[in-house]
C-alpha cells in the first residue's frame, strides 16, 4: 500500500470513528470530525500532512 492510500484509509477510519462517537458517546466528538476535516483542507493547500509523516516513518513508500 502506498503513503497516499494509507492516507486516505487514515483519514476516512479516522471521520467514521469521530460519527460513532459523537452518535454513541457524547455530542461534542463533533469537534473531532470538525478538525478532521480542517486539517484535509490544510493539507490540500499547504502540502503538509501530520498522518503521512507519521505512517511514512512507519514505512509507507511515496509513489515514483
């Protein structure tokens, strides 16, 4: 699996366990999502990703 896929399942795993939890838990894991969600758009515009540094450091390739 490459670093952009795990990325992307990251992130998704990440939005789905934020619902639950503010369905089955309490109301404000809404922020959770919130922030989520703002650190997808940082990251389309600044190139920056916290969750790839992590998984590439996990041993996750970048394409060629």
């Amino acid at each position: 699996m490459t670093l952009q896929n795990s990325v992307q399942v990251f992130a998704g795993t990440m939005v789905l366990l934020s619902v639950y939890l503010t369905l089955y838990v309490h109301p404000n894991f809404f922020w959770f999502t919130a922030f989520i969600g703002f650190n997808l758009i940082q990251a389309s515009f600044t190139g920056f990703c916290p969750a790839a540094l992590v998984l590439g450091k996990l041993g996750f390739k970048k394409t060629e």
